[in-house]
C-alpha cells in the first residue's frame, strides 16, 4: 500500500460552535499525488489540512470522532512536532510563520529544534530548492512577498517531509508568482516524489498543475476525481461558487460536454469552430484632448534610503494626465511602483522631485488630512484601515471628524449599499476577507471623495467574493470622477478598465487602452503580467477584436451559428 | 525652524526603523561586535556598576575616555548617541534648574557634573555591549549562562517582527491622517498640532495590538509544528545553539586591555588631584 493518509469517519467541531465543521470525513491520499482542495468559504478545507499535520486536535481542542493516520502515524497519538517531520505546511498568511530574522536561520530553525546537527545543511539544501541559495544571508524583511512565501516553503521542505500541505497560494501572490510557486511545487512533486496537496481557489492553475481534485461541501467530501473529470463539471463547480477556467465555462455554455480546461486545449477545441468573418465592431478610441484633467503628474521622482544606506528609486520621470470619467488600472509585477504612485496621490509621501497636483492643488504643499478632502486611498489590506472598534463607527470616523451635518443618514445609507448592515456593531478585524473588503470600500464611499484609489482590491479573495466586489467597483464610477486601480488581477482589468497604464521598475513603459496592450505580448512579458485566459483564448484565434470576457466569447460563437456543433465537442483528446 | 523642519523630514517612521535595525544587526563587522557575548557580559558588569561606587573625579574621567573610545569603535548609529546626548543633557539640565529655583546656587554644577559623567560611562558601556552584539548574540550569550530558552527565543523573535511593527503602525497613524481632521489653526508655538498628533501617536497602538495579536496566532501555529516547545526541553538543542560560541585571543586581549588601563587610571589617580 502506499497510502499516505488516511480519514475515516472524521468529525471536528470547534469549541463554542454550532456545527461540526468536518462531518464524517472519508478520504485517502496516496504517495506522490498532486492534490488540489476545493470547496466554498466554511466548507472545511484548511481544518482538513490541519488535521494532517495534528494542529487538530491537539492544537485546536474541539470535539474530535474517527481516526486518522499520516505516514502510518495516527494522529491522536503523535505530537504536532512528532507529525510535522512527516508533513510541510504553509500557511496562508505565511508572513507570520517566519520567526527569525535571516534567512538561513529560519529555514533551519525546525531541523535545529530537532536537534539534528546537519541542520544548516538541511537548510541550504531546502533553499536551494526553491531557488533561493543566494538569499540565505539576507534578513527576512527585505524579502518581496514571494520569496517570503518561497522561503515559508523552504521552512517546511527542511524537514525533509513527505507531504506538503499548502493554503492558498494564487490568494497572497501575484499570479507572476504563484506561477513560480507552482513550478516549485511541480518540480518537488515530479523530481524528488513528494505529494502536494494544495487549498486553491484558482482553476486555471489546477488545471495546470495538479492531477486530482477534492471538493468539499459543508465539512463531507463531495467527491475526489482526476482533474478533468473535475473541472468538466462546470455546473456544480459554478453553483458552489467555484469558477472554472474560463475556456471551460465558455465550451460548457455552449453546451459542449467533454470541455476543454487548459489553454492549449482550448485552442485545439475551438479552433476549428471559429466564425470565419467576424463582423468586426471598431472600438471608438476616446477623445482625451477635450476631457478635464483631475490628477496630473509632471516628472515625478520617487526613492527611499534602504537598510545598506543606498537609495532605492522606486519611481522615476513619471509624467501622466488623468482625465474625469476613466477608469484606470494601474499594473506591473510587485515592486514596480504601483502603491507608492498612489500613496503619492494621497499626499502621505511627497515626490522626491516633479510635482502632482489635484484638480490643480498641489499635493507637496498639501497636508494628507486636507487631500482627504478629495482623494480616498483604500489600503491593499483593509485590516490597516480599520481603526475604531465597529464597522459602523470606521465608516463615519471622516464625516465624523469633520463634524458634517446629518451625516448619520449618509452612513446608514452606506452600510446598506455595502450590505454591511447586519454587520455594522462587529469589529471589523473580526470579520472574513469578503467582508473586510467590503467595509473599506464603504469607509472610502463616505469620504465622499472626487477620486478614489483602490490598492489591489481584489487579492486574497476567494472567486465568489471577487465577483461579488467587481459589482461594486463597477458602480464606484457613477458617483466619482477617476477611479484609479492598482492591480494583479488582470480579468479586473479586462473587464473594468478603460485605460492601462503598465509600471515596470518604477517608469511608465505603457499607457492605453486594453485592446493596445493584450495585443502585445512582448509588453506583457516583460511586465510579468499574464491575460486572462479567455483573452490569450481570443489572440491564439485570432479572432477580432478580442473578447475579455466569457459572455462576449460565447455571444460570438452564438451569433454566428446558432446552435453549436455538439458533434465536434467529443473529437477532443 | 527650518532646521527643525528638516530634522522632522529625516525622522521619518522609514528612518527611524533603518536605524533601529542598523543598531540591532548592523554593526557585525567591528572589533567588539566579533567578541564573545560572555567576554561583554563580564566586561560589562564592571563598567555597568562600578562607576556607582567610584567617586574620583579622575577614575570617572578616565573610564569615560575609555567608553567613549569603545562606542566609537562600535560604529553606533548617530541617532542613538543623539537621543542619549539629548536625554543626559535634559536630566542635568533639569536638575539644575530645579535647584537653583529652590534657592541652590552654582555649586551644584560640580556634584551635577559627577552624576552625568557616571551616567555617561553606564550608558556609553550599554551601548557598547548591547549595540555591537546582534539579538542572536545577545540570545545565545543568555542561553550560555544559563537563562532559559525562551528568553533568546523572544530576544530574536522580537527584533524579526520589529520591521513588521514599525510598518503596521505606520499604516495605522496614516490610516487616521487619510481619514482625520487636523486643527485649522496651527496654535500658539504649534500648540494644536502637537497635541494632535500626539493623539494620534497614542491611539495608532490600540490596532496595532489587535492585529498583532491576531497575527500571533498563526506563529504560535507554525511555532508548534516547527517543533519550538520539543526545543526548549532538549539539552542537545542548547549544545547545537551554543557550538559557535568560542571565547578566544580577542577576548582575552580585550579584557586585558581594559584591566589594564583600569589598573592605570587607578594608580594615577594616587598621584594626580583633580
């Protein structure tokens, strides 16, 4: 046999809770698979992997039923230092498991607390296979966010374990490097036999990395299958608030049944079904010479003194002029610059040289406090904003401040909008993701602001969430002059944005529109950003113009034919 | 004023956390900063203590000379003998007002002056022993005379969640500036606005307690499966920890020099009247 774990007839509940949160578990991992763990929020996926590595039940003391054995150790007898030679796992907020300050000290800090006296071998040799031998030195605070989670990585692979466990990594990363990620964990999975199991929300990357898919509903395993069969099952994928790859979504609305789910599938699958001549709809370049400028940016220079005393240039020669009515989406890999050029807009850092003015104000001249006034930044992570005790109470902390009159009808009216009413006596750090997102767009919306900055609003969430937040975004346009947005998440982009700007190494190497930019995948590349699938889709057709969302792709083929060829859906594979 | 301002500018949150985290681990490379924390332990107790029980203004300046040449070779962060400038220069300065105020006259300059040269030389020889060891140091020279485990564990940890803290609270205190209302009038000598960003100094910490708290959570997870509490119970670990910890030939001509200019002073002190 070589099964590595096994459950049966596992049930957990946390003290306090209503619910068991596992509900008579049955599941068995064997050697060497590559797993992905789905299921919608609250349906028991990282309790699961908790159970892997004994944090239950000896960590989190519920009420525990069944049995489960982990490399032939049962759980219940072995401590969680006892099972975590045997199990990695990285957590989702990963940031928080490196306990020292180098890097090599980190990653040899478990074989060190084992006592094993190779310990800095074994953490050399953990580095050097996620890729990063040449930090080792280095302090963990000068990492980027993915070499942090690569080194969290690395933290666990120093054991030597057999079975990797990890949470969400597409949620934390840029999708540039939750690729990097993957790749790691394909090389770990295919070279050296370790199995993966892997929390993702994301298809698009199980569809190109792991082999078997586990989903979950309300604490009970639905059902275990290879990824195809999974992923085929777009129906009850999307009905759990799970979004396939969107080449799936596009064949299964069309009626295909045997759906294509990766990129180069989904080429071959429609590529013979493309309605030859397109009526081709020119998209209108819009007319930005006639438009009011609300923010510009004359030769703009940004750098900060770092640890070793140089100066890091983070933003150089920046020259931009934002007009009323756009929308634009700020992009580029991490480190690129994004936040700082909207932090500069808020007035809380000043431009080294250049100037930036508002609506003709001056920013440098400006006390943040008084840029308020027109300009809301909502932070990337919404728990830096919240600085009452209640969401109601951080929502009208502004109109509060500045003592507006009846502002307490504004704010009722917010919460609502934000469906935050239920909501408004909780702390707000106390709420999930979703519905911390939520409240720092509302506490940006009573700022009643004429421009409004959103700091990658759409990372770490989960599909259904992100969803749910696009709508608001989509409706921030009616009442606001320009909404600025940093981002990663590139469907964001393609489905919101009407202006493009593309920051790399703090310059400015693009400014346009979508259209301009998905067609120049050399750009992408060297930007590090990656389309969405349906628009990598539409370029690999050759169709015009591109599609950048499911709904155009499908509405293309509809209008065309009609019906669509179910015939031609089983020549696949 | 302007010179104000600019101090303002470089006192940045950012500044200020380079220069603690250069004052914790950037000064690995001097003399002292390679010698064993033992050595500086012992080193310092004598210089830490004694000054309290001398009271030859000779020996006092003399052991003064010496700290100020051992900081120097520290390479210590100028903003750290600034604040420690600025806090000796308060207290006398207090001190002297006060009691020429309560009907003192000059002399107490003398006996005044004797007290901050003995707080000189404590502070001097904590910055000397503390700054140059790096937290790690500083961990395992506790661990090696027989202070528990947990004590280096939190030393280190402490200083590698130090940056985390710093940008946190500043996320907070701008988090209030992006949302709150600064007084439209300056006040007498900037009255108003130091009263209110002393508010907001303050209140910044009541998030940043919740949120570090809450991120605590999943480092007493991650603790538990790197196997931290298996640690402190075996002594293997300790020996593991401590095999780097050599006292050598530097020690030994460190302290020797320092006996023996100690033993100088204190003989010329016989001989000199000052």
């Amino acid at each position: 046999m070589n099964e590595l774990i096994h459950v049966e007839n596992v049930t957990f509940q946390y003290p306090g809770a209503e619910h068991p949160v596992l509900n008579k578990m049955n599941l068995s991992v064997k050697k060497g698979e590559f797993l992905a763990v789905i299921g919608s929020n609250g349906s028991g996926k990282s309790t699961l992997c908790k159970l892997f590595n004994g944090l239950i039940p000896h960590f989190y003391t519920g009420d525990f039923e069944g049995s489960v054995t982990v490399s032939g150790l049962n759980i219940v007898e072995n401590s969680v230092a006892d099972l975590s030679c045997h199990v990695g796992y990285v957590f989702q907020d990963f940031e928080n498991q490196l306990v020292q300050a180098r890097v090599l000290e980190d990653v040899s800090f478990a074989p060190l607390n084992f006592g094993m006296e190779d310990y800095l071998q074994r953490g050399r040799r953990a580095l050097e296979l996620v890729g990063l031998a040449h930090l080792a030195d280095e302090f963990v605070w000068q990492l980027s966010g993915g070499q942090k989670h690569l080194l969290a990585l690395a933290g666990g692979l120093a054991m030597n374990p057999d079975i990797i466990v990890i949470d969400e990594p597409t949620a934390q990363l840029d999708p540039y490097h939750a690729k990097e990620i993957y790749e790691v964990l394909k090389k770990l999975n295919e070279q050296y036999g370790k199995t993966i199991i892997s929390i993702e929300h994301h298809t698009e990357f199980i569809a190109e990395y792991c082999r078997t898919v586990l989903l979950l509903n309300k604490g009970s395993v639905l059902w275990k299958r290879s990824t195809r069969e999974a992923l085929s099952e777009v129906e009850l994928l999307t009905e759990l608030a799970i979004y396939p790859p969107q080449a799936a979504q596009a064949a299964s609305r069309l009626g295909a049944d045997n759906v294509p789910i990766t990129l180069n599938e989904a080429i071959a699958f429609f590529k013979e079904k493309v309605p030859c001549g397109m009526p081709s709809v020119p998209r209108q370049k819009p007319d930005r010479s006639q438009e009011e400028t609300v923010i510009r940016f004359d030769q703009v220079g940004f750098s900060y003194k770092s640890m070793n005393k140089k100066r890091a240039q983070v933003l150089k020669n920046i020259n931009l002029s934002l007009n009323k009515g756009e929308q634009v989406a700020i992009v580029g890999n991490n480190g690129a610059g994004k936040s700082t050029l909207l932090r500069l807009i808020t007035g809380v850092k000043k431009p080294e040289s250049g100037s930036i003015t508002v609506r003709s104000q001056s920013v440098a001249s400006c006390a943040p406090e008084k840029m308020a006034d027109h300009v809301a930044y909502i932070y990337q992570n919404p728990e830096q904003m919240f600085i009452d005790d209640s969401v109601k109470k951080d929502v009208a902390f502004f109109p509060r401040a500045r003592k507006i009159k009846g502002y307490e009808a504004k704010i009722d009216e917010i919460l609502k909008q934000f469906d935050l009413v239920d909501l408004q006596d909780k702390d707000s750090r106390l709420m999930s993701g979703g519905q911390q997102r939520r409240a720092s767009l509302a506490i940006g919306a009573a700022m009643n602001p004429s421009v409004i900055l959103l700091d990658e609003p759409t990372a770490s969430l989960d599909m259904a969430t992100r969803k749910h937040l696009t709508q608001f975004i989509l409706k921030l346009k009616e009442q606001i002059d320009l909404v600025m947005i940093a981002t990663h998440d590139m469907q964001l982009v393609s489905e919101w944005a009407t202006r493009v700007i593309v920051l790399h190494h703090g310059q400015i190497i693009f400014d346009g529109n979508k259209e301009e930019l998905f067609s120049n995948p050399a750009l992408m590349d060297k930007a590090g950003l990656v389309p969405p699938q349906i628009v990598t889709l539409s370029l690999a057709l050759n169709v015009e113009p591109i599609d950048y969302s499911v709904d155009s792709f499908i509405n293309r083929f509809k209008e065309a034919r009609g019906e669509w060829p179910l015939q031609k859906a089983s020549q696949i594979n | 004023m302007a010179a104000a301002k600019s101090f303002a500018d470089k006192l940045s949150f950012e500044q200020i956390k380079i220069e603690l985290l250069n004052t914790a681990y950037g000064n690995d490379r001097t003399l002292i900063a390679k010698l064993d924390p033992r050595t500086l332990f012992l080193w310092y107790a004598f210089f830490g203590i004694a000054p309290w029980f001398i009271h030859s203004r000779f020996i006092l300046a003399g052991m003064l000379l010496f700290v100020i040449g051992t900081t120097i070779m520290t390479k210590v962060s100028r903003l750290i003998i600034f604040i420690l400038i600025l806090g000796l220069l308060g207290e006398s300065g207090y001190l002297l007002i006060a009691s020429l105020f309560f009907g003192g006259n000059l002399g107490i300059i003398i006996p005044l002056l004797v007290l901050t040269m003995k707080l000189s030389v404590i502070s001097l020889a904590s910055i000397t022993a503390f700054c140059s060891m790096s937290p790690e140091r500083l961990g395992e020279g506790l661990l090696r005379i027989g202070v528990p485990g947990q004590v280096s564990f939190s030393i280190s940890y402490g200083y590698r969640m130090l940056p985390t803290l710093f940008e946190e609270y500043n996320h907070i205190f701008m988090s209030y500036r992006l949302r709150g209302k600064s007084p439209e009038k300056h006040g007498l000598f900037y009255f108003r606005t130091v009263i209110y960003f002393i508010k907001l100094a303050v209140k910044s910490f009541y998030p940043l307690l919740l949120s570090m708290a809450k991120r605590a959570r999943t480092t007493v997870e991650a603790l538990e499966t790197k196997g931290g509490q298996y640690a402190f119970r075996n002594p293997a670990v300790k020996k593991l920890k401590l095999a780097n910890l050599r006292i050598g030939k530097t020690d030994y001509f460190f302290l020797l020099i320092s006996v023996l200019y100690l033993i100088s002073i204190f003989i010329s002190s016989h001989y000199v009247s000052f």
